[in-house]
C-alpha cells in the first residue's frame, strides 16, 4: 500500500515535538491512536523511523532521511499551492491571445506591449489572424473579436461600438456618379472585404424601419482591409469601412461618404474569454486592453473626419 500525505504529515509532527503526545495535541487525536499510526505507518514502509523511549522519542537514521526529504516535499507543495492561488490576484506565466490580423497589428499589439511593462512577469504571445480561431481548442485566455458573438461557452465584454460607413474616392464618384439609393450600387464596383459574420457580397441597409439587403458586385475583393483602402483610394470602387479607420481619409477629403441617410450593421468590439473562474491574468489584461481602446467610442461618437491612423478598424 502506498504512504498517504496525511500519514507523512502526522510523522514530520512527531519528530518536530519530539513526543507522540505533544504531537497527538497538535493534530487533536489520542495518544494511542497516534501509536498506532505510527507504527503502521512502518510496516507499510518496512523499516523502524522512531526510537522509542520513556522520556522523547528520536528518529532512527531511516527515520531522519525520511523525515529530511519529506519536510522538502511538503515545503515544494506549498509553494506551489501558494503560487497558484497568488495567480488569482497577481498577473504570472503566459497569456496567449488572438485578435483580426489588421486590427491586431495596429491596436492590440502596442497595448500587448505596454501591458508586459506594466506586468513583467507575464508573458503573451499574442496571434494575429484573418479568420477568428477557436479560443477552447486552440488553447487562448483571451481573444478580440468583432460583430455578434456566437453562444459556444464565451463571455463577452464590449470594447466599443463600430458604426460602418461606405465610402469612395471623389475621382471614383465623379467618373462613375453618386448613388442615392442602396439599389443603384448594383450598376457600381464595389470592393468586398469578407468577413465570418457577414453573408458574403450582401450589403444590409436601413432607413427607418426600411431593412434593404443587396448583393453588390465588383472586380476586386480582398481579406485585408489596408489592401481594400488602397484600392478604394485609387479611385477603384465603393468600400464599407468603419469611421475608425477613414477620418484622416475624410479629413483630407481623399474618401467621400456614400448614402450617409442609411445605417448599416454595427461590428462593435469586443474581448471574449472563456466561461469559468477568469485567473489573474485575464481580468487585469481584460481591464487593460478595455481601458485602452476606450478612445475608441469616443472617435465612433464623433464625425468621421476625425483625424485618426489609418487602416486600424476591422
């Protein structure tokens, strides 16, 4: 049979008080009770541990080796006990997050970097992609993701809304004409950027209680929203982009507003983490990342000639 921790607990407490009864008032058990666990205690290991005597027992030098490396066993369990609990209130060990490529790269990877300074004892690999990764199998504390956030066992915390607009190049608008309507962007190109929660070359608008879909066209399409901006600054097509990532465009007057009296769908932001007990780690990188993209309302909120970095949004 195996020496269960218990039975190595009362042993270190015999030696330490140097009599079965001074040990036996420690654990709040009796003398005899103590003796006998003892002494099983030795048969189950085959060898004497205690020498025993009417005044104070002492350890035999089997006893003195057992007592050595099981003193330093117990102190490394309650290390590590003690760490792990510490990990509850202090940020340690390594957070990996995944958050959209362009997004990623301009926003979150500058607060990835801050937040190691502020925490050094973390360390965060951070993985950037086109396409969401699963946070469960792919074994991420926390992610950045963007639009309706499906049920699968993931608490959600909003960063900031996302208001989308369309835009052109005056060049564009001026060769090809300015819709007024959803409807007559079916006779314009249209540059599509896809994206895992939109239905692919469909564009959603409202007008009041109007909902209007419409299936858009173009020659161009990509997954990169900077390559997408570039071309809809080349004069090559109308874009959905969020306010975020066009006010300096809008301020330069280099992109127009098309169909500003319709709303389209909002791709607010959020951070998702698993569902569970959120470790230390999370909860401050949660509280940091969301204190830091705070500024974000504050740019949806104004007029998108807002001068702002280009080709951050999602």
């Amino acid at each position: 049979m195996m020496v269960q921790q218990a039975d190595t607990h009362f042993f270190l407490l015999i030696v330490k008080h140097g009599t079965i009864s001074a040990a036996a008032r420690a654990l709040g058990v009796s003398p005899p009770a103590l003796s006998k666990r003892l002494a099983q205690l030795e048969q189950r290991l085959g060898v004497q541990l205690i020498h025993r005597n009417t005044r104070r027992m002492s350890p035999t030098q089997e006893g003195q080796l057992y007592y050595e490396q099981a003193s330093r066993l117990f102190a490394e369990f309650e290390a590590l006990e003690q760490d792990v609990m510490n990990r509850r209130f202090e940020p340690s060990g390594v957070l990996r997050v995944n958050a959209p490529l362009n997004f990623g790269r301009v926003r979150v990877a500058p607060i990835v970097s801050a937040f190691t300074q502020a925490y050094p004892k973390l360390e965060v690999e951070l993985i950037l992609s086109d396409h969401p990764h699963d946070l469960i199998e792919g074994g991420y504390d926390v992610g950045v993701r963007f639009g309706t956030i499906p049920d699968s066992g993931l608490r959600a915390r909003r960063i900031a809304s996302n208001r989308r607009h369309l835009w052109a190049s005056p060049e564009y608008l001026k060769k090809f004409g300015v819709p007024v309507c959803p409807k007559e962007l079916t006779w314009h190109q249209c540059i599509v950027v896809p994206r895992s929660d939109d239905t692919y070359g469909v564009w959603t608008f409202t007008r009041g209680d109007v909902v209007q879909n419409v299936k858009v066209r173009g020659n161009l399409r990509c997954n990169d929203s900077e390559v997408a901006m570039a071309w809809a600054l080349e004069g090559r097509g109308i874009l959905m982009r969020s306010g975020w990532d066009t006010g300096r465009f809008a301020r330069t007057e280099e992109l127009k507003i098309v169909l500003q009296d319709y709303d389209l769908p909002n791709r607010d932001a959020f951070v998702v983490f698993p569902d569970g007990a959120m470790s230390a780690k999370v909860r401050t990188f949660i509280d940091f990342a969301v204190e830091k993209l705070s500024d974000l309302d504050v740019i949806t909120k104004e007029h998108p000639g807002h001068e702002q970095p280009a080709a951050f949004g999602d």
